[in-house]
C-alpha cells in the first residue's frame, strides 16, 4: 500500500492565538518596524472593538446603525471611488446628480428639474455650506446698498454645535435664543425681538438635538413676512432639517416647513441619520440656482474634466452616495413612510410605559417630531437618585441612554432622551422598559449615597 502525507504550509497549522504576534503587546505609540501577518492583525483589531457598545442598543445616536446586506456589497464594490473624481466615475456622479433632483422633488423645489445641491460628508458640512451661501448673498446686497458689512448675525434656537463652529470660525455674531424650563423651541415673536439689518439668516430646526421637537418653520417664516411689511428688512431661513428632512416628508405631510415657504432659500439634512444611508453622507440643497452665489463654486479640471464643486473638503469616499440612491429607489415613499412610522410609534410606546413609573414628566412624547421621547422627574418627585444614575445603570445593561443638561437658560433642567431609529423596534424597546424598571427596584432596595453628576457620568449627549 503507497502512503502519502499531505504537505502543510507552516502558517496553515500555526493557530492565530498561538502566533508570535498575538503573545504580544500591539504598538500604541511608535510605528513599529516589523510588518504582521494580516490575519493576526485583523484578529487582534477585531478583539479590541469587542470593547466597543453595541450599536444596536446605541439610543443616544441619530446616525443609521442597522444597514442590509445589500448596502454593505455596495459599500464594498466603492470602496475604492472617490467622489468628487466625476470624470474618472461619471456614473457616480450621476447617481448623486439623481439625489439632488429626487431630494428636490421630497422639499418641493420650485425649480426641481433644475434643482440645486450637492452631497457632502454630513449634516454639519451641509450646514455650514447653508450658511456661507447666506453669508455671500447678504455681503452682496449690503454691498450694493452702500452699507457695511462687517458685523454679520446669524439667529439660532439651541442647535446643534456645527452652527457654533460655523459662527466662529467665519466670524458671525451668533444670536441664540436661550431655552426656558417649559418652553424648548425658539418662537416666532422671539425671532423677531433677535433679528436686524445684519442677520445673514434665521436658522430654525427641524428636529432638536437636545429634546428631538420641530421648530416651527411655517409660523417663523409668517413673523418675518410681518416684519418686513413693517420694516423692510427681508431676512431667509436656513432649514437644519438634519433628522426631520428624512421624516417629515413621509409621516408629517400636512406639515409646511421646507421649499413651499419662499423664505426658506435652503435646507440641510443628513443622508446617514433617516435617510437610512451608511456614515457619513449629508446634503444641502438651495430653493433657486440665484440662492448659490457663484462665486462660491470652484471649478477644478486637474483630475480629467472641468467639475464644478462647492464643498469644505475634497476626496471622500463614493460608497455613501450610491447607497443613498439605492435607499431612495428601493425603499420609495412607501418604504420610508413604513420604516419612519415604526419608528414614531416605537418612541410613543416608550413614552406611554415610561410615563407609568410614575416619577417622569414627558418633555417630548413622541408625537409631532423626531422618533423617540424625552423625560425629566417630576417636579413633585423626590428619587433618591439622578438621572445620571439611571443611565450609568442602564449602561451596565449595554443601553445607552443618554442624560444631560439643557442649554441656558434651561440649565437647571436635566433630562433623558431616546432617539428610535430603523433596527430598534417595539419588541427590543420592551425589553428597555424591563430592563429600566429593574434599574428603578434596584434603587428602592439600594439607595444612592451621592447621586452622579453629569460630569462624573462621560455620557455623550447628542451625535
């Protein structure tokens, strides 16, 4: 009988975890000198983000965290695109070319077939890019009326930081209509009372960071009309509709917020937090071609054609913008009203059996904004713990629910939050509601000697 031995690569029999390399410390400050096997180094990466949360019980967050499989091959197969290459990837290009006008079509662009926008890496840069464009147009007619224009304003409720960024680091006065306890969204007479012949722009939101309510768009819009029957003085909207540019259009129809009013010349919104896409993609999108100056726009041809771009960065990643277009042609108005329906009606679940604890009062219930809902104690109520305890125990279950301060001049009001997005459905936010009433025996049985602070608790607040 012939015997045969089958002949073994050294690597094909060397475990992982038995390798030289994984019976060491990885390099945490130098560069090392020696190259690693790809396995180990994957395997040693991999188990560091074991330590990570996990995304799925992540309800601090706005950004998508549940992605089909179909979204991860697309994501695969881009990998190596760069956007703003248009002339090397012109049908990339006209994958984001299709957005724009679909987005603009979504906001009732009176000019949707000549719609323009463009993509970017987030709501933030979106943003931003919203309120440069207010800046350049409002030097140009200051400009052609003989008028200064050095002491720009921008009128804001409590938003998100990318306008705090924004104001500094173009050097705009930021005027920020503080919160009061009992009242969390800036108000049309109180615009007005903010405004002069200096304010680039009135920013409302669709969606607060800090409570997840709608700033009410219609109504600040009617003031300004007022105002400027009265004064003169013509001051346009900036719509931040970072989260509720996804939702709005799908579960709040009836609601009039965005192009249909002819004061708002602009709208930002992120493509990665309910437009269900991957990180990081957001959009910002001009009602008319005049209300983007030109002088904002570059024209580069060193990477093989004439492209026009207008944007705070240069090469990113195309992944994102072609899984945004297979969300909007897979998922269509159907999809997107299913999905952001489930979502609302999750958050209104967890309002109603968070509100059966007897101890909280509902800042925001889930009806009428973003999905989710944000509490306080009651006034009346005496717990013997804080919020932040409630969220460092609920931690210890893997949820992350956020609690934080307001902004002035609502300091003093603590509050909870959790934002529902597509993954979190009814079944897992009642095991969330178990899980918060265990906290809530365990600190009946265990009182706490001195309750967290916020700065002792790390707990982000908003993304």
């Amino acid at each position: 009988m012939s015997l045969y031995q089958k002949e073994y690569e050294h690597r094909a029999i060397d475990p992982t975890f038995g390798s030289a390399a994984m019976g060491s410390l990885l390099p945490k400050d130098a560069f090392p000198e020696a190259e690693m096997d790809p396995q180990d180094a994957y395997q040693a990466i991999h188990n560091e983000l074991v330590l990570d949360g996990n995304a799925s019980q992540n309800l601090a967050t706005f950004c998508q965290t549940w992605l089909d499989g179909e979204t991860h091959k697309l994501m695969d197969e881009c990998i190596d695109k760069n956007m703003i290459d248009k002339d090397e990837y012109p049908q990339t290009a006209e994958l984001e070319a299709r957005c724009v006008r679909m987005l603009g079509n979504l906001w009732n662009s009176p000019e949707e077939a000549n719609t323009i926008g463009t993509s970017t890496t987030g709501s933030s840069e979106a943003a931003m890019l919203g309120g440069l464009a207010a800046l350049w147009r409002w030097r140009k007619k200051r400009k052609a009326q003989g008028k200064p224009t050095d002491k720009p304003n921008i009128v804001t409720g409590a938003v998100q930081i990318c306008w705090d960024k924004f104001a500094r680091y173009w050097d705009i006065e930021q005027r920020q209509i503080p919160m009061k306890p009992g009242k969390y969204c800036m108000t049309p007479e109180e615009v007005v009372k903010y405004v002069d012949e200096n304010t680039i722009c009135v920013v409302p939101t669709l969606g607060l960071t800090f409570t997840l309510q709608y700033e009410p768009v219609k109504q600040i819009a009617a003031a300004l009309d007022k105002l400027q029957q009265e004064t003169g003085l013509d001051i346009p909207i900036h719509v931040d509709g970072a989260s509720g540019g996804f939702i709005a259009p799908f579960i709040h129809r009836d609601l009039v917020w965005d192009f249909r009013i002819k004061r708002v010349k602009s709208i930002n919104a992120s493509g990665h937090k309910f437009g269900l896409s991957p990180l990081g993609v957001g959009w910002v999108m001009w009602r008319e071609v005049s209300d983007l100056p030109e002088e904002l726009i570059f024209y580069v041809n060193y990477l093989g054609g004439n492209m026009p771009t207008f944007a705070l960065n240069f090469s990113r990643p195309a992944g994102q913008i072609v899984s945004q277009y297979y969300n909007f042609i897979r998922l269509g108005k159907e999809g997107y009203t299913k999905i952001q329906q489930e979502c609302a009606e999750t958050g209104q679940y967890l309002a109603n059996e968070i509100m059966k604890f007897g101890i909280f009062e509902m800042v925001y219930d889930g009806e009428g904004g973003v999905p989710g809902c944000t509490w306080k104690f009651r006034d009346d109520v005496k717990p013997g713990f804080s919020l932040y305890d409630l969220a460092d125990k609920l931690r210890s279950r893997g949820w992350q629910v956020p609690a934080y301060s307001l902004p002035a001049d609502a300091q003093n009001v603590v509050v909870q939050r959790i934002l529902v997005r597509k993954g979190f459905n009814i079944d897992m936010a009642s095991l969330l509601i178990k899980d918060m009433n265990r906290a809530l025996e365990y600190f009946k049985a265990h009182p706490v000697a001195k309750p967290l602070t916020e700065a002792e608790t790390g707990n982000f607040k908003h993304s």
